[in-house]
C-alpha cells in the first residue's frame, strides 16, 4: 500500500503514465471514484487499486 492515503490526478497520471485529462475523464464518467476537495478532485489508493483491479487482464486456464 501506498504511503499517502490520498492521490491527486496528477499523481495517478504518473503512475499509471497516462495524461491528466485522461485521469479526469475517468473521473467525470464515473468509472474511477475521486473526492472533490474545493476545485481539485482526490482518489483513495484502495479506489484506484479496485479500478486497477477491474481493467487487469484476466488469466485463462484453457490453454
């Protein structure tokens, strides 16, 4: 678990490594839950865990 119970869209960007808007997108259509703090949105670890989690790749037993 991270350090900081709370992460900026900036922070997510860096760590998933992709822009900003994309992170804000996610956000304004729900799909990554976030806290709006004034003007400027937070995201839980455990939130971002959990849509990490949800967009992971399935392993497949059939081969």
């Amino acid at each position: 678990m991270l350090s900081k119970p709370f992460l900026t869209t900036q922070d997510i960007a860096e760590l998933l490594q992709v822009r900003e808007p994309t992170v804000r997108s996610w956000i304004h259509e729900q799909e990554l839950r976030a806290v709006k703090l004034g003007r400027e949105f937070r995201i839980a670890v455990r939130d971002l865990e959990a849509f990490v989690n949800e967009r992971a790749t399935k392993s497949s037993n059939s081969d």
